[in-house]
C-alpha cells in the first residue's frame, strides 16, 4: 500500500519523561508534523513525552487530537489545551479511537503502554486486520535491543522473516514521516 498523503498520525509515546534526547527527538518530530500539517493523535496526556509532543505542536501551530480515558482525566492527567479531547471510558475504547483516527503511526521511545499499542498495531497488520503503516523512531539506540530480539525470533523460527519486516525503524523524524509516506 502506498500513501501519498498521510494527514493523521498517531504517535505512541511515554507519559514519563525519558532521557533529554528522547525529549529533543520528540520535539523534532513535533516539528516536522507541524511543518508538514499533520494532524497529531495521541493518549492526550500532559505529561512525560506525550506532553512534549503536544506542546510543541501546539506552540508550532499544529492541530492536536488526544485521547484519554475518564479515569486519567479524573487523575489531572489530561492536557486541557488540545485542539480536541476525546475522554472514553477504557483504555481498550481509548486504542480503538486512536486507531481509528489515525492513518498511520509512529513509536516514540516508552515502555510498556507504548509496546503494547505498538504491538497490537504490528499484530493487526500481520493478520491482514489493516494496512496502516508503522514507524518506530530510534533515538539514541531505543530499540535496538527489541530490533535484536526480533532477529533472534526469525532464527529461533518463531517469527516468520515476512512478518518481521514488518518492524521498521527510522533515526529522524522527517525519515519516519518519509517512510509513512512510502509505505
């Protein structure tokens, strides 16, 4: 499937802070978004990664789409300047939603949530669920150790080699958005 004009990506992403070059990454691809006039869907947090993202589309001029489950609104969790706030009430409701808003995705460094959206994301593909495309962003070596895992996989002949080249990796974000684009 080739896309030639992605307008919504959603990106998965820690809600905690990481490292300052996850931070810098993050901006970038905000960036990069906003440049190009994507539109950002999102877990509609604040904070960590996730409200980095948001605020520097924000400040760039870029629409922002989240999308929360009630019970993090009801934490404070919620950012309350998004050009749209979706609340739902499971985080099954808030993966569907995002999911559906989106036309592609990209993997920002995080840890479990993100492997687990990220993965069902993979997972649906694999079984011909969806063709919309999916990019991690590599910053500084993130995935490098699951980019390992997964080779161990193919030769451990759990993974077939087709299934995982479905996993791919970018080291920018006009590269990632690029291989969105090209998908």
């Amino acid at each position: 499937m080739y896309f030639t004009n992605v307008q919504r990506v959603c990106v998965y992403l820690s809600s905690s802070d990481g490292l300052p070059a996850h931070a810098a990454a993050i901006r970038a691809l905000a960036g990069e978004m906003a440049r190009r006039r994507i539109t950002l869907v999102y877990g509609g947090a604040h904070r960590g990664l996730m409200g980095v993202l948001a605020d520097e589309m924000l400040a760039r001029g870029g629409r922002v789409i989240g999308v929360i489950p009630r019970a993090l609104v009801d934490l404070e969790v919620a950012h309350r300047g998004l050009t749209e706030l979706h609340v739902v009430d499971t985080m099954h409701e808030r993966k569907a939603l995002m999911f559906t808003l989106a036309e592609a995705f990209i993997v920002g460094p995080g840890g479990m949530g993100t492997l687990e959206e990220a993965f069902e994301t993979l997972t649906g593909m694999q079984l011909g669920y969806h063709a919309k495309p999916i990019v991690f962003l590599e910053v500084d070596g993130f995935w490098a150790p699951l980019v390992a895992f997964l080779d161990h996989s193919v030769r451990a002949e759990v993974l077939r080699p087709e299934v995982r080249s479905l996993f791919r990796t970018a080291s920018s974000a006009s590269e990632a958005l690029d291989a969105l684009l090209a998908w």
